[in-house]
C-alpha cells in the first residue's frame, strides 16, 4: 500500500496529468491514422483460409445476422431458441469468432473473466479452464456455440457484402457480396463489432520499410514461428524485432517477442496503466456446484458493482470492479462525514479514488523494473478510464531483460520510418520486423468501418442518417430501416467492461420482436420517428460516466482529445441510469409484449 495522498501530492498529480495530455493533444486527433493502402493493402485480408470457389447464392432467408462474432452468434442462438429457424450468419472470416478469429497474436487473452465474458456457458455447458483465458478457447468456445445451435447451416464465410437495399415493394433487403450472391432477407441483425478494421500510425516512411512489417491483428507466424497459444517464436532468435504501440494488444504480446527475439525494441507514445492479473484455474468441482442460472446472476453481479452498485458479494473481483467499489465506499464514508450526495461529492470521490489507484499503478512500475529511468518512462500519467485499463503479470517484467529496449517518444510518437529501421529523437534504430500494434478505427463513420452501406426506406442511407452521430431506439432500432436491428453497446446499455453482455441482453430482445412479428404476420417492424426522438433525448439528458476531460491524454475513449460535440455524444452514450438500469428497462420493455415505440404493419 502506498502512503495517503496530501492535498499537494493530489494537485502535483493533477499537473502532471494536464502536462502530459498538452504534450499529445494533435491538431489531426482521429485523422492521424492511415488506412491499410499501399503495402499494407492485403492488410484486411483473411490469411488463415484457402478460400474454396464456389457458386453464387441467391435465395431468401427469414434472419440474415451480419457479423459471426459474439454479436452474431448469440442472436443466431437467441433465434433459435425463440423458434426463428431460417437464419444464416455471413460473415468476411473464414469462420465464426470475430475478433477471435483475427486476432491471433501471442498471449492474446481475455481481460474479463470468462465465467461472465464468454457468453451462453450454462446452454453450451463449458467450463472454462481458467478465470482468464487465452483467445484459442474463446475461439473455440465461438465455435461451440455454432455448433450447438447449429448456426454453421447455412452460414457463409469469407464472404463480404457489397451493398443492402431495401426493396420496399417486397419488404426484403436485398443484400449483395464479393462471391456474386443476391439475398433476399425479411429481416437483418447487424453485428460487425465495435473494434475491427485496423488501422495503421500516421507516421512518415511507414510504407518505405524494407524489413518485414505486420499488423498484430494479421500475426505471421509464418515469419516469427510459434503458434497462437504461445509456443516460442523461434525463427525470431537472430531478429532485431520492433513493435510500434502499447495498448492492450502489445500489453499481451511483448513477453512472447522479449522471450523470443534477439532483441526487442518498444516504441512507447503513451504507457498503459498496468494491474495485476492474478489468473487461477477454475476448479471444475466448484464450478459444477453452481445453480443453474447461475451465469446472469455473476453478469448481473459483475455490472452492478463495476458500475458503483450495491452487492452483498463481489462474485468476480478483479481490477475492472476494484474502481467502482472505492469509489462508491468513499461516497459513503463522505456521506456518512456530512457531505451532500450529489454529482460534487461524487466527482470528489472519483477524484480521490483514482489517484489513490493510480499512485498504486505507478508503484507497482517502481517495484517491478529495475531500471529506473525505464520504470519512470513505464508510468501512465492520466487517470485509470481515460484509456483501456491493462491487466498483466508479466508485461512490466519483460523490461528487466536484457534484450527489450523501451524507447520512449515522449509522447510525440515515432519520428519517422525509413528502408531500415525506426527513427525517434534523432536516433536510429535498425529493424529486421515491425510488428505494429495501432490498433484498430474507432470514431470513423460506420460505412467506411464495414464496406458498405444499408439503403432503406425512400433512399435513406445509414451513413447519411448516422453521419451526425448514431440515431436510434435502444441501440438497436432504426427509423427509415423497418426490420433492421443493430447489435451493439451504443444507446443501450453501453457496457464497455464486458461487450458480449450488451448483446447477450439486446439479443433476447431481438429474437422476441422477431418472433412476434413471425407469429402476427407482420411484414415489417419500425421504431416511430417520435420513439426515436425521445429515446435521443433521454440518453442524452445527462453526461454519464466521468471522462476526465484535461485529465486525459488523448486516445480513442475520448476522441483523441478532440472536442465531444454532440456526434461524439450520440456514439458513445447509453442508458443515463447506467447498464443495469438499460438491463432492468429492457427486460421489462420485452415481457410487456407491447414493443412500445415499434409500428408493426
Ligand atoms: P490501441 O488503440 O489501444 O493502442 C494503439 C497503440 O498504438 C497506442 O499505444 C498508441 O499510442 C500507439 N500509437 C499510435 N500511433 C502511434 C505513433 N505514431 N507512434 C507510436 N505509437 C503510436 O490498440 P490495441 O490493439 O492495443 O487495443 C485495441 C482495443 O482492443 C483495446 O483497447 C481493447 O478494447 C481491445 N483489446 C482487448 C483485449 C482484451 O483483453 N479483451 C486484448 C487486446 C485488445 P497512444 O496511446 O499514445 O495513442
């Protein structure tokens, strides 16, 4: 533990924080990053299939689910629990799994705790093997799902749609891909997920490397050796091998490149904020005592608590609860000592809370790297949410070794990238591989994100009807696309800590509204311009969440440091109750069986 902070310590803090955030802020915010052009064009490309030839489809289905990610394969389930039959999943990947079919980079784990972040556990009777586990078993638990909903019928893959229109005068989108298939669909579940096309750093040169260069979300172990459960990457012993970012990805992946190269060098813009991980397998003999229903117990558990709810247990306790749970006792404790319960107290708290976690974090740098100059360099300067928090027991470590090198920017980011090598501060750093770990578009419009764009009712496409900022009922219904319905956190419950549980909530929705619309004969289902309208000004009516304005360097979280203009809001808002007031609203909104807000014609 480290000493309670002083009033001075709290202002030197909050100094640093805003100097350190000056130094990042760009006038280019979001538009720094490059899309994948030039030599990196196969960059979204699927290199772990051999894609078969085959002849185009051209049929109608009852439910086409866009996206065979979490997002998709839990509505594909939801579906056929509620007796939705014809549904096929598509999907660009040569399988189901989404980003846990990209990303196959070393070390690649889930920072939530399986027990609530791998979705339907109970219904496909999976017991994880471990409180965290690595992507190859979530990969496979995707599968499993398919599998036992039989979603894998009918399903295409290393498919990618080109264009969906509305045909009204059938009340069909008529959806059209890559291999030359016409879909007629009644009904469309989109999922793409929030995080999946990568982007590349605006640096000068990027294209001129001669070296051997690779996004983390593409990883060749062709070139490194090793495999997606963390083998050693042999082929990497005589490499000099630079990895650009550290995010939660380079966070995973920079143990297995210092174990493995001959020499690593680290080009740091801005440290993550690391915690402990403390990973332990799950006993399968406590598991198996576990009540059925158990898991929406621990969702519910999970997300009242990390969002400052009262629990009598804290049934997953780790560093995403940890946050929330000091906060909330210290409003209390201030309560209890006079204060007034209001958003002054809570930003107080919050305040103290944070630093107190913060001051831990970079302790924690201190108590692990031996190198001080690197421990100091290692130290996040901004409060723990204004980036993605980073859990590892082995990351910091990595720094102790005498081949990986921190080369911090700071905070100005690599200077540029010749034939060779890296260049930052005027020093050159000669490469034989770059692994670039940037990341992936956030922010950008949702058209350029997936390809292509919907056109539904007189012409309206989404990306103009989105283009300033998401419009939506729940998150999930669309004026002008009658029978369109969006998986994702956005306008409804907008739990970032454990994505799959938005759509494990959102997507019993989807299949009731299905379902009824099935059974009643209805052709189509549209949220009314006026439920729409309110539903905006409702999530829109507070500020949710503390972002830390001047106190946060700039990241995706926060628009790059960029203005949060009424756009940014729409994106990135939700219930103003929290998650679980969404959870709580929603259920109800469901089992009314009105479906308030929804025409059905
Ligand atoms: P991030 O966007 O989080 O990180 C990108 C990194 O690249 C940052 O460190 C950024 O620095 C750096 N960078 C960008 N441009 C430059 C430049 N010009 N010079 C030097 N550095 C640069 O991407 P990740 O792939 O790490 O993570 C993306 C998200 O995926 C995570 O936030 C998380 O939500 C998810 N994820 C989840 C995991 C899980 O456990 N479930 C595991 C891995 C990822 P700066 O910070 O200064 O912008």
């Amino acid at each position: 533990m480290t000493t309670p902070l002083t009033e001075e310590d709290r202002n030197a803090i909050r100094e640093r924080y805003r100097y350190e955030r000056d130094k990042r802020i760009r006038k280019d915010g979001n538009q720094q990053y490059l899309q994948p052009e030039g030599r990196f064009a196969s960059l979204l490309d699927d290199p772990y299939v051999q894609v078969a030839p085959r002849e185009p489809v051209n049929d109608e289905v009852d439910v086409l689910v866009v996206g065979a990610g979490f997002a998709g394969l839990v509505t594909g389930a939801r579906l056929k629990q509620a007796g939705v039959n014809n549904v096929r999943l598509i999907d660009k990947a040569g399988d189901v799994g989404g980003v846990w079919y990209w990303n196959r980079y070393p070390g690649a784990m889930c920072d939530t705790a399986a027990m609530i972040y791998l979705p339907l556990l109970e219904e496909t009777g999976t017991v994880p093997s471990a409180k965290y586990v690595l992507a190859p078993e979530i990969h496979a638990h995707a599968k499993r799902i398919a599998t036992t909903f039989n979603l894998y019928d009918n399903a295409l893959f290393s498919t990618g749609i080109t264009a969906i229109t509305l045909d009204e005068s059938i009340s069909r989108y008529i959806v059209n891909t890559d291999r030359g298939d016409t879909i007629r669909a009644r009904f469309l579940a989109m999922g793409p997920g929030p995080l999946h096309r990568p982007k590349l750093p605006g640096i000068p040169g990027i294209h001129d490397f001669a070296g051997h260069a690779f996004h983390t979300s593409r990883w060749d172990y062709d070139y490194t050796g090793g495999d997606p459960t963390g083998a050693l990457m042999e082929k990497l012993a005589d490499k000099r091998v630079g990895i650009i970012g550290t995010g939660a990805t380079s966070v995973q992946c920079i143990p297995h490149l210092s174990r493995a190269a001959k020499d690593l060098f680290v080009f740091q813009r801005t440290p993550s904020a690391i915690d402990t991980r403390n990973n332990h397998p799950i006993d399968k003999e406590w598991f198996g005592s576990l009540q059925p229903g158990w898991q929406n117990e621990w969702l519910m558990n999970f997300t009242t608590l990390q969002t400052m709810g009262f629990a009598e247990k804290d049934l997953v306790m780790d560093g995403w609860t940890d946050i929330s749970l000091r906060i909330r006792d210290r409003v209390i404790e201030m309560v209890k000592a006079g204060s007034q319960v209001g958003p002054e107290t809570l930003l107080r708290a919050y305040e103290e809370s944070d630093d107190e976690k913060m001051s831990e974090i970079r302790a924690r740098v201190d108590s692990i790297v031996h190198d001080q100059a690197t421990a100091d360099a290692l130290k996040p300067w901004y409060r723990q949410l204004c980036k993605r928090p980073c859990f590892h027991d082995e990351y910091l470590q990595s720094f102790n070794n005498s081949n990986t090198h921190l080369i911090d920017t700071d905070g100005k980011g690599v200077e540029r990238i010749d034939e060779t090598g890296v260049w930052v501060n005027g020093v050159h750093y000669e490469l034989d591989c770059l692994v670039i770990a940037s990341g992936f578009e956030v922010g950008t419009p949702y058209t350029r994100r997936s390809g292509y764009d919907v056109v539904g009712r007189n012409g309206v496409s989404l990306g103009e009807y989105w283009a300033d900022g998401m419009r939506s009922l729940h998150g999930i219904h669309v004026h002008n696309f009658p029978n369109l319905f969006v998986l994702g956190p956005s306008q409804g419950a907008n739990l970032i800590s454990n994505i799959p549980h938005n759509y494990v909530a959102n997507s019993v929705v989807i299949a009731s509204t299905i379902a009824h619309a099935i059974s009643t004969g209805a052709s189509e289902i549209e949220v009314t311009e006026t439920a729409e309208n309110d539903w905006l000004t409702f999530i829109t009516s507070t500020q949710r969440g503390l972002r830390g304005g001047e106190d946060c360097t700039p990241g995706y979280y926060n628009n790059e440091g960029g203005t949060m203009g009424r756009r940014e809001q729409l994106n990135s808002s939700g219930h103003p109750g929290g998650p679980v007031a969404y959870f709580e609203y929603i259920e109800q909104w469901r089992t009314s069986g009105e479906f308030a807000g929804l025409v059905f014609r």
